[in-house]
C-alpha cells in the first residue's frame, strides 16, 4: 500500500485527536448530577477520580468509553491504510491528555493506551493486564503498576509488530510517564498510596 499523503495523515491525527479528546468522565459525572469531576479528588477526569464519588457504575463506563475511543478511532483509520492508524492512534492519546474542551486538563491516558493496544494487537492487550495485575499484587501501587506495563508493551510489540507499532507506543508509554510525574516523586518518597488504603487514593488512568 502506497504511503498516504501528508493532508490525510493529518486529517487522521485530527479525527483521532477529536474522538480522543471526549471527555467521558466529565460528562458522566456531570449528567448524572455529581458537578464538575475536576473538583475532587486528584482533580483528574480519569476513572479513578471518578471512583471517588461513590459511583461504581460510572467509573467503570468511564474506563470502557476512555478505552473504546482509542480503539474505534484506530479501526476507522486503518480502512486508510496501517500509517493513517498510527496517526489516528497518537492523536486520540493526544486528544485524551490534552483536551481542547477542558482547556487542556485531560486524563493520564492509562485506559486509552490499552484501548490502541486492542485495536493493534489484543494479545499485547492481555500481556498489559497480565504485567499490570502481577505488579499490582507484589507492590499495591496502581501507579506503578500501570508504568511498568506501559514500559514493557513496546518490548512485547517489537517481538511481532512493525517497528512503527512499537515506536509509537514507545511514544505512548514516554507520555504515560510525563502525565505520572506526581505519582514517580511520591514513590520515589515512598509517600504514595497503595491500592485498598483507606486514605487519598491517586489517579493512574
């Protein structure tokens, strides 16, 4: 397949930043009549911010719309071709993180990145999950557990993906760790807190 043109390459970044940048969690918690998201907790529009009002239910189709996005904006692009796909993908991350709507204040993009990983390779998909819950269950740090699996996953997609697979969510994961900077200090401090505590909990996706 030929390589696609520079204005359709940006066309599919922009349709993936656009989807991406819907922010599902500020608009659940506000139309089920719990206020802005942004004003609680870590301030994050993320699922786990979202956990802390109480609503189970809403967290968890905070996560799955977050995710699916990511997904739904690859698989269109790919009708394009596999270069229109990365583009969609890195601008659906983009848009997660980065939403133009809420001035830019978005999400740590941990659901959307597992949601591009679906739409690439869902094997990868489940060895992220599998990475993320063993880390989890030796260290109680979401946080942590959520860095380390992004930081293997371009490792594991270098095994059987295009190289420009593995690069792009080497970009992800670089962008993960950015977005995690309050997270590393406090584990670094070892002043974060652990998955189950009863105190402040921190956002991780």
């Amino acid at each position: 397949m030929a390589d696609l043109s520079l204005p359709l390459l940006f066309a599919a970044l922009a349709f993936g930043y656009v989807l991406g940048s819907v922010p599902f969690g500020w608009l659940l918690t506000r139309a089920a009549g719990l206020g802005d998201i942004r004003s609680i907790g870590s301030n994050n529009i993320g699922a786990t911010n979202v956990l802390r009002t109480g609503r189970k239910d809403l967290a968890a189709a905070t996560l799955l719309c977050d995710a699916l996005k990511g997904t739904v904006a690859v698989l269109i692009a790919a009708m394009w071709g596999p270069e229109a796909a990365i583009a969609a993908a890195l601008g659906a991350f983009i848009g997660h993180l980065f939403p133009v709507w809420l001035g830019f204040r978005g999400g740590k993009g941990v659901a959307t990145f597992i949601g591009l990983l679906i739409a690439f390779s869902w094997p990868s998909a489940i060895a992220f999950a599998a990475i993320w819950l063993t880390t989890a269950w030796l260290t109680r740090f979401s946080s942590l557990s959520a860095l380390v699996a992004a930081a293997a996953t371009p490792l594991i997609l270098w095994l059987g993906k295009p190289a420009s697979v593995s690069v792009l969510f080497l970009i992800l994961a670089v962008l993960i760790f950015v977005k995690h900077h309050a997270n590393i200090r406090r584990l670094m401090a070892g002043t974060e807190t652990k998955i189950g505590s009863k105190t402040r909990q921190t956002e991780s996706v």
